[in-house]
C-alpha cells in the first residue's frame, strides 16, 4: 500500500474506531517547535491525543498495543484558518474584462462557483474561512450550510460570514457593500445584518490604495463615532466586527472604534501597532493582493513608476509586521482571496509565503494560520490545534513546513473528517 492508501484506509476506519498512528514531528500550532516522534489518536471527529508519549489504553480500541501505522518522514498539522475572503468572487483571472463579465452573473451562480471550489480549498489545507463580505448572499448561503454541520462530519471547509460589508453610498465597495445610508441608524443597520444571517459585522472604514499614486488618495469613509456606534451595537448583538482599512487615517479610526480585526493596514504606524497590542486588536495584513499588484505588474499595465510605490508599500508593510510580531500584537493570517489575482486556496498558501518572507519564522506564521487565528476569530468548534478535543482536520505533509511554509504548496494529504483527501505538487488555479 502506498503511503496515501494507507491514509484513505485509515480515515475510512476513523468513522468506526479510533485511529493512532505516529508521525516523525507534530506542529501543534501552539507550540514554537515542532514535537519530534508525535503520537496521535483521532476518530473522524475529534483528536482524542496528541503527543510525544503514548496513548493510554482506554482511548483506544481494545487490545491495541501498536499504532496503526508510523509515518516517520512526515510533518502532521492542523488545518489552516483563512481569514479574509471572498467566496463570491473569482480571484485567479487579472484580466478586468475577465473580471467584469464574471460580476455579470446572476447571484446563483456566484454560488456554484463558490461550492465547485470547495474540494480544492480543502486540499490546499484550508479548514475554516471567515467569509469578508458580498451583497449576493453567497456567503450567508455557505455560511449557513456550514452551521448545519457544527458537532458533525462535513466535506467542505466551514465557513461564515458578515453578509454585505457597511459602507457609505458612493464610497469604496459598492461591488461588496450595502449602504448604511439604507438605514436609519448605525445599530438599525447592525440588527439588519444579524437579521440577515450575518455571524460578524465587516465595516469598510478607509477607501483602497491608489497605485498610481502609491497612497491612499481619500479620507476615512466612516469617522471615530460612526465606527464606534457599528461596533458598540455588534457587540450588543454577539457579534465581532472586521474593518476593511489602509492608509494612517482609516487605522487610526478602526483602532479608535474599537473593532476587533483590522484588515489590510496598509501605512499602518509603530504607534497604532502599540495601541493595538494594548487592546487586543489583531491585525490581519494581507500582502497579496498588493504583492499581485507587482508580480503580475505588465498584464495590469503598470510602469517603472507604479512599480516603484508598490514595492515601497510592501517593503514598509513587511517592516511593520516584523514590528507587530516583535511587540506582540496578535495576527492572524488572510489573503483577500477573491480580489483581483489572488486565487482561493492556492492565494492563502502565497500570502503565508509573503508574511515569512517579511522575516516572520515559519512556525509564527503557521501559528497566525491556526491557534492565534482560532484563539482570535472565536469560532463555534475547536480548530487551529492538533490537541485533544480539537476537530479532526489536520494536513500530513513529507515537506516540512516548519523549514519553510514554501513547502504547503507540495504534495500533502489532508485528513478531514474522516476522510483523507490527496493534494498533488502542483494545484492549477483554474476556477479558483
Ligand atoms: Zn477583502
């Protein structure tokens, strides 16, 4: 039997008994180091040990003195966390006809776009996706599948989501976004969206970066109090809040709303990461779809000049983050999947490679991508972690990520409730 075979095998038996099998180094996504010769039993739905000792009796089935199976050569991890994406939109094409004509589609199909993709964002290692907003109802719709198997097996990532983004009308994201201007108050607005469905509230603070200009070009789309007023009243309803924001200004008025995660942060300052650091406000900084913005710079008509500004923004931007990493502010790992060249998936395993190499040591970024994310983002099971309790999702690799996170991009399985899905060297982008 080949090794993937075995695995199959196994996973097929989880659904009916614990498994225990031994791996040559355990990523547990808490710990700094991996832990060498792990040993670990699991049913298809939860982690019932895992350590570098063995397993007691009574957890396993009876008479079972040795492990299933030993894999010696192989890295074991948890399932990767995806914070910030959108399942609506098609992110691999960069081509803006492409992309036009793709928006030109009835809503259902956004959804069928969404769900074909699901099998390949579960090989690249992805378990969990926090949706970050689309008026089409995509995200509430898989959102709301995804509930249905909280406690249960499922065969796709679980995923949730805000709904549409609050924005202001005429302002940044409209594509995304409905208006509080719908609305007769910030907290109206609030109940509308939990109404709907939505499991967090995404604000659209700022406006985007202006390329040309290397700057973000507008002032803050919602003031202190307007963001304050949409946090206070998501709290009063259980919710998170996420705010899109880059350029100085628009930081500085999500971090002084009071939100829990600032995305993007682009021209972030060390005094906004103290502030934030002080009151536990994770950063998520998604150098993709800037880094993009550069690799792909002649498909998207971009000159010397262009170039030049965004090479400086993701230079300062990678400064910062090795700057929040060091002061300790929490952060927590998402691409912006579905903005413009930037693929489901296979983007998530590229924004990774971006964050080590702003200098982050491949075990910080793996732990942004699993327990800080999960510890963060409070979601309704118990992910992030190979630990007792945890959910079965977990990536078994013969690349050691801990080296570089480079190699997730490799040939990997992924064990996801119960079932052991093959993940090839290389993963096409298409439809991603
Ligand atoms: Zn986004």
């Amino acid at each position: 039997m080949t090794d993937l075979q075995t695995l199959e095998h196994l996973a097929a038996q989880s659904q009916e008994r614990p498994v225990w099998i031994r791996v040559g180094q355990l990523i547990d996504g808490e710990s700094n180091a991996p832990i060498r010769d792990a040993h670990i039993v699991f049913n298809a739905r939860v982690i019932l040990h895992a350590a570098d000792r063995l397993p007691v009796s009574q957890i396993l089935k009876p008479d079972q003195k040795e492990p299933d199976a030993s894999f010696d050569d192989y890295t074991l991890l948890p399932c990767l966390i995806e914070a910030h994406s959108h399942a609506f939109l098609e992110g691999a094409p960069v081509d803006f006809g492409e992309r036009e004509q793709y928006l030109k589609q009835p809503p259902a199909m956004f959804l069928e776009r969404a769900k074909a993709r699901t099998r390949k964002i579960l090989q690249c290692g992805i378990g969990t996706i926090r949706d970050a907003g689309d008026k089409h109802g995509v995200g509430l719709a898989l959102a709301s599948e995804a509930k249905h198997h909280v406690g249960k097996l499922s065969s796709a990532p679980y995923i949730d989501s805000p709904g549409p983004a609050i924005h202001h009308k005429g302002r940044y994201g409209a594509f995304m976004g409905e208006p509080i201007e719908n609305h007769a108050s910030p907290a109206a607005c609030v109940l509308a969206r939990v109404q709907a469905g939505a499991d967090r509230i995404k604000l659209l603070v700022s406006g985007i970066i202006n390329f040309k200009e290397g700057r973000v070009t507008t002032p803050p789309q919602m003031p202190i109090e307007e963001v304050k007023a949409i946090v206070e009243a998501a709290r009063q309803q259980g919710r998170q809040t996420f705010a899109h924001a880059s350029g100085t200004e628009g930081v500085e008025h999500s971090i002084e709303g009071g939100v829990n995660t600032v995305e993007h942060g682009f021209f972030i300052t060390e005094e906004q990461l103290k502030k934030m650091r002080d009151r536990k406000i994770a950063w998520v900084p998604t150098f993709a779809p800037v880094q993009l913005q550069i690799d792909r710079a002649k498909d998207l008509g971009w000159d010397d000049v262009v170039v030049g500004h965004l090479k400086r923004i993701i230079e300062s931007h990678q400064t910062m983050l090795r700057k929040a990493h060091e002061m300790g502010v929490t952060i927590v790992a998402g691409s912006d999947a579905g903005s413009c060249g930037v693929p489901h998936g296979i983007g998530f395993l590229q924004e990774l490679q971006q964050m080590e190499r702003a200098g982050l040591s491949p075990m910080a970024v793996l732990q942004s991508a699993t327990s800080r994310s999960a510890d963060t983002l409070a979601f309704p099971e118990k992910i992030g972690r190979v630990a007792p309790g945890h959910r079965s999702r977990f990536i078994l690799t013969r690349h050691d990520p801990s080296k570089s996170v480079a190699n997730l991009m490799r040939e990997k399985t992924v064990i996801f409730d119960g079932q052991a899905i093959a993940s090839p060297d290389s993963l096409s982008t298409a439809g991603l």
